[in-house]
C-alpha cells in the first residue's frame, strides 16, 4: 500500500529469510526507467540478501508514451512522430468510462520525497481543445515540506470519472506543460494511461473486437515500470499485447522471461490472463529449482532461460550455443531482420527479446538527433555482451564482459552517407547496468537438470 509499506515489507521478508519473492504489481511512479528510484532502492536490499525476485511486466502494453522533454519556446512538451506536435492523442469508445493519466519524469532519487525543481503540469482537452482535466501540482525541491497543492516527487496524476466516448477524429489530447525551462537532454517523461474498462467489446456498427480505450500515440516499448526494471529481478510478461516491454531507459532487455500463455481458469467459469500470472507461474517454477537447489540464484536461473530462449529461436534447432556463437547454416537475413547480424569476424545470435530491444533501439535515433549533447548511437546491454546501436543498423559488440562499452577510444558511426564513416569518441565508460554473473554451461546444467 504504497512505497513505504512496500519497503517495510521488503525488510521484513530479508528478517525471516525468505528464499523467493513474487511481486504481481509495478508502481506507476518512484523510478527513472533505469532500475533506480526509491521502489527499486528497497529491492536492493532483497537481492542483496540472496532473495530471488521474481516481478510481473506489468499489463502496460501499447498504453505508454516515453520520450525525450523536449520543451518548446511555449514551454508545451514537443512529442517525436505524432500527427499533433503537442499533444498525445487517446479515443475512448466506452461510455462513463474512468480514464487515469500518469505523467512522470526521470527525476526520482533513490530516497522517497526526495523533491524536485523540475515541475511538469498534466492537461487533458477534447477535439475542440476544451480543458477536461488538469493536473498542477507545484513540485518542490529538498530541503522544505510539500504544502497543499505541492508534491515532492515528479509526478503528476489525473483521473477522469465519467469519460464520455467520443467517435473517430475526435480524440482527446493530453499536454505537458513544464513551468520552468530546466529541462535538458538527458530529461525523459513519461505517459501512462490505464481505464476502468477493458475488456474487448463488438462494435455495434462495424461488428469488429474492439478496445474500450486506445492510446493512438504510444510508444513501441519502455513500458515497464518499478520494480520490474530492476536488474537483480526476474521480470516475466506473457505473449498477450498488453504485457509491457522494456528495453530500460540504460538499454537492458526487459522483460528477462515471457510465457507464451498466461491464462488462469477457475470451476465457477471465470478466467484471469496477465503478466501477474505469469510471474505467479514462473515463481512456481523458481521455488521448485531452490528447493532442490539451496544455492539457486537469479543468475542461474537467467542464464538458463537465456539459453532455452536462444534454443527456440534458432532455425534449425541447435545445441545450446555459446553467448557469441554463430548458429551453422545460418545465413544473415536482410535488415531489419535481428535474428542474426555480422559484428566484425563472428556473427552474434540474438533472442527474441533482444531483437525486440534492437528494433526499440532504432526507433530512439530520433531522440538522439533531435537533443544536442547527446551521441549518435545507443547502448544496448545483453547479459552476453554491449553492444552500441549506430545508425543504419550497424551493432559494434565490445571485447569481453559486459563491464565496458569498447576497448578502443574511438567508435566508428555510420553517418547519413554510409560511405562516411566518423569518428564518435567514447567517454563514458561505466558499465550501463550490475554485471550478471553465470555459471558455465555445464555447471548450469548439473545445477537444473542434475549431474
């Protein structure tokens, strides 16, 4: 009920040593896309204590924007790739229908009401741009009390009871207002929106399943929320298209585990189906390998899974390849084709996650173009390898464990001309997320299968 009887709630389970945790929820707010925050600080504390986490994805899917602050001169926030610069559009088809938006921002400490001078106002308007909703709270920075009206976290959060339904082309519009102009390129926000009603109906007037409430203007993935970005946790989705896909704003594949099904039937006919029931079956299967297993980590069990993903995906089966390993036989397809891509003398093998990640990863050059200061390239971290996304497609993999970027100073980027090839200079060096550290594949499979 809330970050602090979550934290409280972690502790007490590092007090009576408990070996797994399944948390079937995600918190709307209290983190930065990264694995850090206030939620995922408490959870530190769990996984340092040897509890493995196993988390729900969270039911997001398609329902969340995430993009750079791009704040104009109006001080209006700018969104990449919409049909209305301003403004995210939403249609709502079902009638009375409660509608909440959650707007937050990459602000969040690792301590609860940490504050913030940076303030962002929620509103939401009609077709004709008459205000319906409106959410403007002043955020305050450290070092005094939020008073009424003030909040000291980047949040803002509107619910609007009794939304009426609306026909095509008259959609509703959300806007994000910043009230100060502090925002730079590394500044992101975020847009979640979640209803009352949604179960798939038939339109009365083309006879088509459709949903109660649709976000025209979502992005394709960053949709998974505290505490599931966290890279000590099992994150486990379903195949269901509201299940939430990461990757992490730091470029980690999120979720670690999908189950293709998810659905839960009970004697009395009712059914439930989500990545809480994933998750739900997946700790199921964690609890059993520990009890055989005492000395079962997080770690094992992703590295297992890893495996049997890369298993599934490869054409024809093969044996469990190495991280790096080509599969034989296998030529490389044409972009924008991930299955497979040539990174210097070795072809590199990628799951289906990981292509999900690359495909969300290109998507982002246009934030990257668009905000100076930024490099034009992105870092995608696999438990494998880094490997920096360029421009074109082009993947350069870095030399060893995932603990730095590239050995050498320089990073060749393809520029608009692919012929014209510059010279990107790396200087960040730090390791984008926790080094996971695995067993060797032998070793992995005595500990799961038995010696």
């Amino acid at each position: 009920n809330g970050p602090t009887m979550f934290r409280r709630a972690v502790r007490f389970a590092v007090d009576l040593k408990v070996d797994v945790i399944l948390f079937s929820g995600t918190f709307e707010g209290a983190g930065n896309y990264d694995g850090r925050g206030p939620i995922d600080a408490a959870v530190d504390e769990a996984v340092a204590a040897g509890i493995i986490w196993v988390n729900a994805a969270g039911n997001g899917g398609g329902m969340v924007y995430n993009g750079p602050a791009d704040v104009g001169p109006d001080g209006f926030a700018r969104f990449r790739g919409t049909p209305l610069p301003t403004a995210l559009r939403f249609t709502n088809r079902f009638d009375e229908n409660a509608v909440t938006v959650t707007l937050t921002w990459n602000d969040y400490r690792d301590a609860e009401d940490a504050g913030t001078d940076k303030d962002l106002d929620l509103i939401v308007e009609d077709a004709a741009g008459r205000v319906v909703g409106e959410s403007k709270l002043t955020q305050v920075p450290a070092g005094r009390p939020a008073g009424e009206g003030e909040s000291k976290n980047p949040r803002e959060r509107l619910v609007l009871t009794d939304l009426p339904a609306v026909a095509a082309g008259q959609e509703y519009r959300i806007r994000v207002k910043a009230k100060a102009n502090n925002f730079g390129p590394r500044d992101r926000i975020r847009v979640l929106l979640s209803a009352a009603k949604t179960s798939p109906y038939a339109d009365p007037e083309t006879g088509k399943q459709v949903f109660p409430v649709e976000f025209l203007d979502a992005s394709k993935g960053g949709e998974v929320y505290p505490p599931a970005d966290h890279p000590g946790v099992l994150t486990v989705g379903d195949s269901s298209r509201f299940s939430a896909a990461g990757p992490t704003a730091d470029g980690r594949v999120k979720p670690d585990v999908v189950l293709e099904p998810s659905v839960a039937r009970f004697s009395n006919g009712e059914e439930s189906v989500g990545s809480s029931n994933a998750a739900a079956y997946f700790a199921g299967v964690v609890v059993a390998l520990r009890a055989k297993e005492p000395g079962l980590t997080a770690g094992h069990v992703r590295e297992w899974v890893r495996r049997l993903d890369q298993l599934a995906a490869s054409t024809p089966p093969v044996a469990p390849p190495l991280p790096s390993a080509f599969p034989p036989g296998l030529p490389p397809p044409s972009s924008p084709d991930y299955s497979v891509f040539t990174a210097g003398p070795r072809g590199v093998f990628l799951s289906p996650n990981q292509q999900r990640a690359l495909r969300y990863a290109e998507n982002s050059f246009e934030d990257n173009r668009r905000q100076k200061g930024l490099p034009p390239y992105i870092v995608m971290s696999t438990p494998g390898a880094t490997y920096l996304v360029q421009p074109g497609g082009r993947l350069t993999p870095g030399d060893g464990p995932p603990t730095a970027l590239a050995p050498a100073p320089l990073v060749k980027a393809r520029a608009q001309a692919p012929a014209d090839p510059v010279d990107i200079p790396v200087v960040d060096r730090k390791p984008p997320h926790s080094v996971w550290i695995t067993p060797a594949p032998k070793a992995l499979a005595d500990l799961v299968r038995g010696p």
